[in-house]
C-alpha cells in the first residue's frame, strides 16, 4: 500500500499522511452515525465528563467505572468546558460532546465497515503490524469553541506490549487546521523514550511516569493540516498533542489504535476485553 518513500518516511519521521484515504460518502456516514448515537446519548444517567480534572469519593468512582466500562461498550463522554456551574449544559446536547468510546468498530456496523478492509490491512502490514489488533476507537468531536486542548504524550502509554508495537490510525472526518485544534507532531520523536504510562490499578487509573524527557514544543513540533478523507498514520511512540479549537465550526476525527498480536499485551493496560469479547483485526 505504502511506497517506499512513504515507508522510509514512517519508519524515520514516525508518521505518514495519506490523503483521500477514505471518500466524502464514508465521511458522511461514518459522521451521521456518530452524531445519532450523541443524540441518543441518555444525558440524565450520564453526565461523565471526559476530562484529567481530579475528582474525589463516590463521584470519582463512578467516573472510573463508566471510563473502564467503556472497553467494551459505546460510551459518550463530555467537553470539560460543557457545563456551567450548576451542572447545566452551556449548549445543546449535540454540541456538548467530547467524544465516544472505545468499541464501536466491533459493536457497531457502520464503524465496523470503516474501520476495516484490505487497504487496511496492507498498510498495517506496511508499518510493521504482523497481526493487527485494533483495541479502540475514538469519535472526537473537537467542538467549535469549547474543543478542549489534548497535550502533549505518546499513544504508546495507554497500549503497552512488550517489544512496543501501537500504531495509531488517525482519520480526518473534518478538515483539520490550526486554528480548529489540528494534530501537532515531533517528526523523529518516536526515537526517543516512552515518557509516561497510563495504568489501572484495580477500578483506578492513574498515569505514572517513566523518563524525564521533556516533551517537545513549538521549535521542533509541526502542524498538520490536513483535508477530509486523510488518514495519518503514526508510531506509538510519536510525541503529539492538540490545541483547543477556537473556531466556530466542530472539528471531527476517527482513531483506530492498534497492536501487535504477536508483542505480549501489558496485564496493567487500562483496557483489557473479556474472553467473550476478544480484540479483531483489520479483516
Ligand atoms: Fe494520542
């Protein structure tokens, strides 16, 4: 699938884009999907708040729960800025939702179809996945004003195998720019070492860090921008982060993170799938 060019370019830059990757009809739909199941979102059983913002007692535990449950559910999860101080949502519904998470590409068809196929599966082969597992998928909805910032880390904490094998699959639903919150990357940082884990401890999580190696700024990162239907695929170990979106217009994108099924998976990764509900491929 990839030249090699593009396979030199992964293996030394940590990322490759490939534009028009997926069709403005995939978009459409794969969009359409994600905003029914928002719409559909029970806003009164749930109001979890996708954020980092410590939270304390029976609330931070319900939190958690509803966070770990998503492994092997569809869960919606909201804006940090949604809520005004008394609880109420700032606009509506729709335009309140962070994302959804984390198994719609093996309990929904409209994301399982888009989430897998042989072009898919070439280029997993092409960056090195020899038995491709896709442990999660991200809807992000970035929305227009109150799309939070996501700092700077490494995909590679939150999947760790043993040799490191995660690869993100990052599709552009929206045109991504800077001023709505596009991906930021350090082309070559995937050399450098894993800098934080993000484990689970019981029915908590907690992020622990590994080396002091300081994460990259505006020197050395680059923007990219990228239109609709790009996909940008890039190493576990790829430092990237994204700003918030100040513009008017949402920005949405489609993560798939996947490992290898031949690298051992860590016992104290925050996702772990049941017997019943084992992690598939790209096939
Ligand atoms: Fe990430």
């Amino acid at each position: 699938m990839l030249s090699a060019e593009q396979k030199r370019g992964f293996c030394d830059n940590g990322f490759v884009v490939l534009r028009d990757f997926k069709s403005g009809e995939q978009l459409a739909a794969l969009k359409a999907r994600a905003e029914k199941i928002a719409a559909a979102h029970d806003f009164d059983a749930s109001r979890e708040v996708f954020s980092t913002a410590k939270q304390r007692g029976p609330q931070a535990d319900r939190v958690q729960d509803y966070f770990l449950g998503s492994a092997n559910e569809i869960r919606c999860f909201f804006e940090e800025k949604a809520f005004d101080r008394h609880g109420k949502l700032n606009q509506p519904l729709a335009q309140s939702i962070n994302k959804i998470g984390h198994a719609m590409h093996d309990l929904d068809p409209v994301f399982d179809g888009f989430s897998r196929g042989d072009t898919l599966a070439d280029l997993a082969q092409d960056v090195g996945l020899r038995d491709p597992q896709i442990w999660q998928s991200m809807y992000i909805f970035k929305q227009a004003r109150i799309g939070g910032q996501v700092d700077w880390h490494q995909d590679g904490g939150f999947f760790v195998t043993s040799p490191g094998s995660v690869t993100t699959f990052w599709f552009a639903v929206d045109d991504a720019t800077l001023e709505n919150g596009c991906l930021w990357v350090e082309p070559g940082g995937h050399k450098g070492p894993l800098r934080q884990q993000f484990i689970r401890d019981g029915r908590k999580t907690r992020l622990i860090d590994l080396d002091a190696a300081p994460w990259p700024d505006t020197n050395t990162a680059i923007p990219v921008e990228v239109k609709a239907g790009t996909l940008v695929c890039f190493h576990g170990l790829l430092p990237h982060y994204s700003a918030p979106n100040i513009s008017d217009q949402a920005r949405h994108a489609y993560t798939l993170h996947v490992t290898d099924g031949v690298c051992a998976y860590a016992q104290n990764n925050w996702m772990q799938r049941s017997k019943e509900f084992p992690v598939r491929g790209f096939l």
